[in-house]
C-alpha cells in the first residue's frame, strides 16, 4: 500500500493532466488507457523508491554504525600557575594531548565557565563519632558556597549510602536534609561502595558532575574491595575531590595510635588521594575546621572554571584496557618568551570500549 503522505500526489497528477487533455474522438479514446499505464506505472515506482529513501533517512540505527568505530574522548583540564591560581584565556595551540605517549589531534577545545554540577558524599557513622561536627559543618560549609545555577546533591553514607536530597538549586533543601544527620546508628565505614554507587548513578548525567568526598577514608567491610573501586573511578568522567575528616584530631592524638591504626589511617589517606588523582580532582587533609572554607572555595572556582578538550583516539581497538592520557601546556605567563611551568590537572585516563 502506497503511504498517503506521497504517494498518491505523482498519480493524482497524472490523472488531472489527462482530464485537461481528454480526447474527443473515439479513437483518442481507445488509446487512452495505453498512453496512461506507463504512467502509472512510473508514477507507483518513484513514490516507492521515494517512501524507501524516507524510511532510509528515519533510521537511527543505520547512521549510529557509522561511528561504533570512533572514540570521542573529552578531558576537562585546569591549569595554574606556581601559585596556584587559575589560568584563563588559554588558546587551542597551547594544548597537546597524549593517549599511551601518542599524541592525538584535538578535535574540540572550549573554555567552560559554568554552574557547578556535584554530589557532596559524606561519611557520617559512630565510628568517627569525635568528628562528626567535622562532618556536619563541612557539609554546612559547603552548601554556603552554593551559587545561583548551581545542582547539588548530598549523601551520607555509614553501612550504606543514604540520599539526603537530590540534585537541587534551593540551598533551604540542602539544608533541611543536613538537618537529618542526627546520632548515627552504625559504626561501619563503606567508603568503597558508597563512591561506587554514587559514581553508578549519575554517569548517566550529561554534561560535568563531581564528587566532593567529605571522608576520613577508611573502610570497614565493604562489597567492593579497593582495587575493583579504583578500577571503577578510573573508568569515571566525574572528577573526585577529596577532604579529610579527623586532621585536627590525628595531629593531637597520633602519637597514641598502635601501629594497626597508624596503617590503616595511611591507606585511608592514599585512598583519598588516588580518587583524586585518577579522576582528575584533587584531595585536601586540613588540620583545622576554619580551613573548610577556603578549601570548598578552590573546589568551587577549580570546578567553575575549566577548559574542555576532546579528541578522537588513534587507537581503534575496543579492547577495553585502561588507556593513559597526558596533556601538556604550553604558556608564557609573564610575556618575557620563556615558557612559565604550570601545573596542568585532569583524569589520569579512560577505560576504552570492549566489544567487536
């Protein structure tokens, strides 16, 4: 059956041309229905070969293969200065980029000055029952930085990780949910799980969502162990930015730590610090509660203020190994045409596509 969008339109034609021309005679007549059949008949094929070309078109699918083969990386970088502050006005020469020590061309570069996107992710459980007003007020600290367009979300974690809201603009939300951090009713850490789950829920998000980590690091038993967690950061597009709980509290009490404890506070402190790196965040241990707000402040201005840089890897196997990425910038801060050293921070890498 011909689609009544199209395809009668070529036959509907035909037939009025021949209305306008009928013959008056009877032998006009007797040929009428030769002159017409060819016509018809090419009229039905080019609404089909036309309805073919639409449903062509329609296909979603068919265009998708044309880029299963292509992988479109996209790092967002910040660069600053010796003294740690941001550098703007970078252009796109100044960058190259790095895959496994190849160098990639760059397909997209953009500088991002946006509204923040972040999950602050809180460790709240008897287990640190002397820091949890480090806890509370980190969080409170936190959500003051909150800006006009700003989405934030928070979750407190002890056993398992429990949303207190979800992503909002309203801070009077954020607030009244931190109001529900009371006594805690466990005494387990699962820090492993709980940056596992959040990480599951928003890599569908688009655009840049972080992971602000108010932690002290340590695990107690979680499901996942620590080296299927970095496994999972690393394949992340979420950059993890990590604050320490219990700065103030170690630096007093250290001394009086078994070794056992000692050990264990040293991972604890390399686990923040490796979420941070791999990610392409950054990871604070204050040793006071008045430095929450100039820490929250950096994390805010590193993560308003970025440059997005995309390419399309030189590597087409979809082997699904961990792939390196390395990006250099190249800058003359003081115009005296001596390239200036600059510290350059992004995600140490990607998990490339498994399949055929």
């Amino acid at each position: 059956m011909l689609p009544l969008g199209g395809g009668l339109e070529p036959i509907q034609s035909i037939l009025d041309l021949t209305d306008m021309r009928k013959p008056t005679t009877k032998s006009g007549l007797r040929y009428l229905p030769v002159m017409i059949l060819p016509l018809l008949i090419w009229g039905v094929l080019f609404s089909q070969e036309r309805q073919k070309i639409e449903e062509d078109d329609d296909k979603p699918k068919q265009r998708a293969t044309l880029t299963v083969s292509v992988q479109q990386v996209r790092v967002d970088v910040t660069v600053r200065d010796k003294k740690d502050n941001l550098i703007k006005g970078l252009r796109p020469e100044q960058f190259e980029v790095y895959e496994d020590k190849i160098k990639q061309e760059i397909t997209n570069f953009s500088p991002v000055e946006a509204p923040v996107t972040a999950v602050l992710l809180v460790e709240y459980n008897k287990r640190i029952w002397a820091m949890l007003y480090d806890a509370w007020l980190a969080a409170h600290v936190f959500v003051q930085g909150m800006r006009p367009g700003d989405w934030v979300a928070v979750v407190a974690y002890d056993m398992r990780p429990e949303i207190l809201v979800d992503f909002t603009q309203e801070q009077g939300e954020v607030y009244n949910a931190l109001r529900s951090l009371n006594y805690p009713g466990f005494s387990e850490a699962n820090v492993y799980d709980a940056v596992w789950d959040v990480l599951d829920r928003i890599q569908e998000l688009e655009g840049r969502t972080a992971v602000v980590l108010v932690s002290t690091g340590l695990d107690t038993f979680s499901k996942k162990n620590l080296g299927n967690t970095l496994k999972r950061v690393k394949s992340s597009t979420a950059p993890i930015y990590s604050v320490a709980l219990g700065g103030n509290l170690r630096a007093r009490y250290e001394h009086l730590l078994g070794s056992t404890d000692r050990m264990d506070f040293l991972q604890a402190d390399s686990t923040l610090k490796s979420f941070a790196k791999f990610t392409g965040g950054e990871a604070f241990f204050p040793r006071f509660n008045s430095q929450f707000g100039p820490i929250f402040n950096t994390i805010s201005l590193l993560l308003r203020n970025q440059y997005s840089v995309s390419y399309v890897s030189t590597n087409p196997k979809r082997d699904g190994k961990f792939r390196k990425i390395q990006v250099k910038v190249t800058a003359d801060l003081n115009g005296d045409g001596k390239t200036d050293k600059v510290k350059v921070n992004h995600r140490s890498g990607y998990q490339a596509a498994k399949g055929s």
